[in-house]
C-alpha cells in the first residue's frame, strides 16, 4: 500500500515537472503543491517512509515556491480543509497542550510506562508539598470501593470545586444506573471493565482533549501537607478510596496544574466522559424556566443529564447566606415536585447538602452546567479546522464555513433540532493568548459568542431535506507581535436525523482581507438613513484570466465582514462602478446578507463577471469600531475603495428650514422666489459639489437643489447654471454633481415640490476653495 502510495505522489510530481516544462506554471504550481500534500500524507502514515517523503515534499514546495516569485498571479491552491489529510494534521498539532505532549488513544490496553508519568501536576497552596503514594496516604482504603457516595468527594485547599463537583455527579449516576462514567477511562483494567492498581503505580486515563481522546498518564503519588500530612487535592474523607484523586489529579495535569484558571462542569464533563456541555445563564432574556426543568427532569430521570450549579460574583440575599460566590455545587436529586438537593464540593463548609425549589435556584444562581448523554442522539458527525488570524490583505478569512444537509427522516425524538457543539483546542502553551469564538448559523437567526473555550447551540430543523451553514469565527485577540496565530476548533453535530457535513460546491481561490473601521464621519447607519450613503464601500471588478476569457463565465463570490460581538453588520453587493452609490435600488441589488447580524454577516453566490460595488453597514448610524472585510473568489479581482463624497475637496454643512412663509414650492407654484436662498461668492474658478437633505424623512417631500447667478443689487435670480435635476424623492436628497462655476456671484435655492412643506433640511456645500461657503440671504 504504501509503495503504491509513493508512486502515486512521485507521479503527481513528475507531472508537475512537465506542465513547468510546457510553460503552463498555473497547473504546474497545483501539481507541485498537490504532490507534496502527498508526500507529507505519506510521512505522517508510514514512519518508515518519514525521512524519504518529507525530502521529496520539501522539493516539490521549492519548485512551488520558485514558481509563485516567477508568476506573482499564478493560481492558488485551495486548502482542502474537509481531507482527512487535513483532519488528522489538525489533531496531530493539537496534540501539545500547556507546554505538555498528549498522543491520540490507540489502545484499551495501553502501555503505560513509568517515565511517561514523572512531571507532576503544579501546585501552589502556599505551604511546603509533599508528594506520596496513595497507598501511604491511605493506607485503610484502596483504589475501588463501590458504597462510595457522593457527598463523600470533597473540595479541599485547590480551587477546582467545578471538577470536584463533576466527579460527584458522576458517582451519583453509577450508584443510581450501575454506569461506570469516570471508572470506564481509569486504566489498568481487570476483564469487568474496572480500573485496578497498576504494579509500577502509574495510571492512564482516557480524556478527549482538542477533539479526539488522548492518553494522560500519571503516577499514584498524592500532593499532601508536608508538615501536617493532609492532603492538598480532593478527598474521599474516611471511605479512603482514591480512584477520585486519580481522575482529578489527570484533569488537573491536562490543565496545567492543580491552580488552574478556573471551568466549569460542562466543559470538565466533557474532557472526562465526553458527554456533550449545555451551559445556560438563568438571567438570560427569553428563557423559559419552565421548559427548562421539564427537559432537566427527563434528562436526570432517564439517566442521561448531569448537572450542577454555578453562583454568580454574588450569592444573592441572605435567604441564601450559605452559598459561596463563583462556586460550584454538584445536583444530587431533581424530584417531580421542582426540588433539586445541591451538594457543597467544599470539605470545610458548615451545611454540606441542602433541598431547595426550582424558583429558588433560579433566583440565587448565576448558571446551571448540564451535561448530555451523546447516545441520545442517533447521528453524529466531527469536523476539525483552524481559525486563522491574518493582519495581511491576502490570506484566509477569520472564518470557518461548514454546509451541513440534514435529511427529512427522524429516527428518535431528537430529529427537530441540530445541537452544534464548537469547541476551540487548548493552546500549546499558557502564554498563548485566546480567542473569542462564535458560531453563525447564516439561514437561522443563531449567533452564539462567548469568552469560553465551548459554545453550544440548538438549531430548530423545518420539516423535509434541507442545508444549513454555520460559520464558525473567532473574534480576537492575535498574538501581541502580530504574527499569525492558527486557533484549532472541532465542530460536533448532533441530530436525530441523518446529518452529513457537504464541501462547498467550488472553493475560492483568490482571498483579499481589508482591515477598516466605522468612525463618526462613515458610520452611516441602514439604508433606512439618509447617511447611508457615507458607509464604507468598495469597487469589485473581476480579472479573468485567460481561461475565463471570452467564456460565460461566472465567478463564486463570498463576502464575509466581522467586527466585535456587539455591533449588528450587513453586506450589500449592487450594480456598480467606482462612484460611489448614495440610494439602494431594489434592481441593482446582486446580494444581500440579509437581517444585520451581530459580530458577522456573510453571504455568497455565483455573480457574472462584470464590476460591483460592496457595502459594509451597521445598524444604527454612529455605531463605530473597527470591522474586517474578507472577499473571496474563484476568479481573479481587483478591490479599491470609494471616496467619500466630496473627498478632497472642504466641506460646509449649514442646516436652515422652510417656514410657512419660506415654503414657496417649486417654479410652477408662482411662489418660488419665497424659498430660503444661499449666496456663494468665487473669486476665481471653483469646483462644487452640493447636496439637500431633510433632517428628517416626510412622505411627498420631493427635493430639488438649483444654482442660479445672483444680482445683489436687484436681488433677483438669473440664469439656471447647476441643478439636481427633477424633484425626486430620495432618502439621500438631491445632489448637484460636480460642477465648474467660472468667478461671479451665485445663489444656492433649496426647494420642495408642493408648496407649505414646513421642515429642517440640511445643505452640505463641497468647494475646491476654502473661503467659499454658502451665506443665508435675507430676501425679505
């Protein structure tokens, strides 16, 4: 097999060289990069292939690189994102977490060596740490005792109550259904599936961490008290069974030491059994607290949800004086009559357990973790990827997109909704600065973005086959130094439906990223203000190369823009050229995101080859802050900002209003003269521009701006020089474009069609000369 590998790969290459050799440096470059994906693929399976492979690879990606300096247009690869190829590189570089290797599951019976286990877990309790073997520390218990209950698992002196609290539920849960959640990834195992004391003291457990289960080793040598003997972890108080204190002593060297940042159940419960996290704020608008327990009841009953509690910064009044701030607490009982007994993790605590209702739940707690069983689901599927950070034009979007096509067919109760699980990898380092991360479902209302390394949402499923396409984004921060920063993720599906991940039809090959920003003079607002017109845009004009040239050809076009969580965005593409685009037209639109989406807007389709013109908005007028714009395509492009209106040129805002008395109309009214009139002196030749606008929008209200010359001395109008043309309503107004006056005296007329339109307008006046701005005449 790989023989037959290596031909393939050396082949791929040989034909690379020929297509260099015809001069034809587009398919030569695929070919080549083609060919080292190959032989990379090939080294990664087969090590004794290793060395042989990756030289050819690095061969095949000079010659690439060579040929990319020679031809600065050449074609790029797409990055196959969906390849098992891909797949298995994302999980392999996701192996190293907080500056520790953990390699992928391969075995139930695992080979655990002493060496594997000597660093360990930091701790820092501000006392001097013994490490001792549990046997020592124990020496009346042992390793298994099934009549363990769960108030027995305590919190000590380390700030890990949520995974204390974790592994209390879990031991809930064996005593109540005979599972053996925890016990079943505790290893060596005797032939019943339980875990037994290993002969050289060290232990393995199986935890799925960064997206595939890995193997975590660690010796039976407990952090205690070097002066008093306690014990610094968890404990098990006088039932003495240390199989707990393993688990916990596991999570916490995957974490990086026993002082670490702090979880919660959900996110432990799912490195530790794999269970899927539900983590929901109780204050959260909309949430209907009694569907909530009714779902939790049926959970916890059948045995397939675990819970906990989460206290917020505070515990609420004191009908509660009892509960910790930021503390979590393991549920023990859910009854039909709303009663939930909670249990304090914490050892040294006065009241241990207590019963108390649903509605007092809801008012004294901050969260509630709850944790699904997966095999409630008949159909599941995992994709990993990379969301990448790039400070250049060129290069990936921040986003991920994944098409998702569920079936009409339900095999269980759960084919309604789609649970969408992304889970962001943990860095390979502490130093390593964090992301937000978001989940978009682009056909659903669904944003969900959270500073947490989880985010899970449920997504209503209409009747009969369909597609949905979730976008998953980060949202900063990069790497203090600028350097690119690649944040790994894992997208889990749940469904009970038949759900299958689909590729794009067509990737864009060729990528521009624009870095800008809102501020108080672009920040126009929806096209339902007249300011829209001063919202961020762009000129699209597509390059065809010569392959597309003289063909039907159309282009696939994805727009993406991103900004912080709390600003609404929206992307409209129109008909267009490089001048800029002050009205929408319901004709020219050739895409639209739709509905202003927070933090992300996206949308994407085939579009003719021909020149656009992109619009970047946010909801409300004002709203400032910066945003990035990714473009990407399956042909070559150019992309070229938009001036302003009147950019270049000084500007003069002056903001009047037609009275009863001033409101004269238009010319057929036999009242015109009576309008409010602005005098512009040049004193040499001037360009203007000029544009009226209603502050705010009338119905009927048709504008007209006109430029006549001016005797001071009669006071009368002359001759018609500049105008905006026919009364029009239009939201943006009516514009006088730009327009050469030779040196006079001129009057500005801003009018309305009917007359006795009463008002405030504004008129913005844009001159080549600084002292040239429009005077209010008294024409009284």
């Amino acid at each position: 097999m790989s023989a037959a590998a290596l031909r393939v790969a050396r082949a791929t290459a040989t034909r690379a060289a020929n297509k260099e050799l015809e001069r034809d440096l587009d398919a030569a470059f695929e070919n080549y990069i083609a060919a080292a994906r190959a032989f990379l693929s090939l080294a990664n399976t087969y090590p004794a292939l290793n060395d042989t492979a990756r030289a050819e690879a690095n061969k095949a990606l000079e010659r690439a690189e060579k040929i990319k300096r020679a031809k600065q247009n050449v074609r790029p690869v797409a990055r196959e994102a969906f390849s098992a190829d891909e797949q298995q590189h994302v999980l392999a570089q996701s192996s190293r977490v907080f500056g520790s290797r953990y390699s992928r599951w391969s075995s139930d019976s695992p080979n655990i060596e002493a060496s594997d286990s000597q660093n360990q877990p930091a701790i820092d309790v501000g006392a001097p740490v013994e490490w001792r073997r549990a046997a020592s520390v124990m020496p009346n218990g042992g390793l298994l005792n099934y009549s363990l209950e769960p108030q027995s698992v305590a919190q000590t002196v380390t700030g890990n109550c949520s995974v204390v609290a974790s592994i209390a539920v879990c031991v809930r849960h064996q005593i109540s259904f005979g599972s053996k959640l925890l016990l079943s990834s505790l290893y060596p195992q005797n032939q019943a599936g339980d875990p037994i004391t290993s002969d050289n003291g060290c232990h393995s457990y199986k935890m799925l961490l960064n997206g595939t289960y890995r193997e975590v080793v660690i010796d039976d040598l407990l952090p205690t008290n070097a002066e008093s003997g306690e014990l610094l972890c968890a404990t098990t108080g006088s039932k003495q069974v240390f199989w707990p204190l393993l688990v916990e002593k596991a999570y916490m060297k995957a974490m990086g030491g026993y002082m670490f940042d702090g979880s919660n159940s959900s996110i432990d419960l799912h490195a530790l059994i794999g269970w899927i996290p539900e983590p929901i704020h109780l204050a959260a608008p909309g949430l209907d607290k009694d569907r909530l327990f009714d779902r939790i009841l049926g959970g916890f009953a059948s045995g397939h949800c675990l819970l906990t509690l989460g206290t917020g910064k505070t515990s609420g009044d004191s009908v509660l004086a009892s509960l910790i701030p930021l503390h979590d607490y393991a549920v023990l009982d859910v009854t039909q009559d709303g009663l939930l007994r909670i249990s304090d993790p914490l050892s040294k605590t006065a009241v241990r357990q207590q019963t108390l209702s649903w509605d007092e739940v809801c008012a004294h707690f901050d969260s509630i973790y709850l944790s699904w069983d997966p095999t409630i689901y008949s159909h599941t599927q995992l994709l990993h990827g990379y969301l990448t950070s790039f400070t250049s034009e060129q290069g990936p979007s921040l986003n991920h997109r994944i098409r998702v096509a569920f079936s009409a067919d339900s095999t269980n109760h759960n084919g309604d909704e789609l649970l969408v699980l992304l889970t962001r990898h943990f860095p390979p380092s502490k130093d390593t600065p964090l992301p937000f991360v978001a989940i978009h479902a682009l056909e659903n209302s669904l944003m969900s973005s959270k500073d947490t390394r989880q985010l899970a949402a449920r997504v209503a499923l209409p009747l009969g086959d369909g597609l949905i396409t979730f976008v998953a984004s980060r949202q900063a921060p990069a790497a203090a130094d600028g350097d690119n920063v690649e944040c790994a993720f894992s997208l889990s599906l749940f469904c009970g439906r038949a759900v299958s991940i689909v590729p794009e039809p067509s990737k864009p090959l060729y990528t521009k990223k624009i870095e800008a920003s809102f501020n108080s003079r672009n920040a126009g607002g929806s096209p339902l203000h007249s300011t829209f017109m001063n919202n961020p845009q762009w000129c699209l004009k597509f390059q065809p190369g010569p392959r597309e040239h003289g063909r039907n050809t159309k282009s696939l076009l994805r727009l993406t823009v991103e900004a912080s969580r709390g600003l609404p965005l929206n992307i409209t593409v129109v008909w267009g050229s490089s001048k800029r685009i002050t009205d929408i037209i319901e004709g020219d639109v050739v895409l639209d995101s739709g509905t202003y989406r927070y933090g992300l807007a996206s949308v994407n389709n085939e579009v003719e080859i021909s020149t656009y013109t992109i619009i970047v908005s946010a909801f409300a007028p004002k709203s400032i802050g910066p945003f990035s714009l990714t473009v990407e395509s399956s042909i070559a492009f150019a992309l070229d900002p938009i001036a302003q209106e009147g950019s270049g040129m000084y500007e003069s805002v002056e903001r009047g209003s037609w009275s009863l008395d001033t409101a004269g109309g238009g010319p057929s009214s036999g009242r015109y003269h009576l309008n409010p009139r602005y005098e512009l002196n040049m004193p040499s030749p001037t360009r203007i521009i000029a544009r009226l606008q209603l502050a705010t929008r009338l119905a009927n209200a048709a504008l007209n701006l006109t430029v006549f010359t001016y005797d001071p001395k009669t006071k009368t109008l002359g001759r018609e020089v500049a105008t905006s043309g026919a009364y029009a309503e239009s939201l943006s107004g009516a514009l006088i474009p730009e327009t050469n006056l030779p040196p006079g005296r001129y009057v500005l007329v801003p009018s309305t069609y009917a007359t006795g339109v009463r008002s405030t307008f504004r008129l913005v006046l844009f001159s080549s000369i600084a002292t040239v701005k429009p005077v209010l005449l008294n024409v009284a």
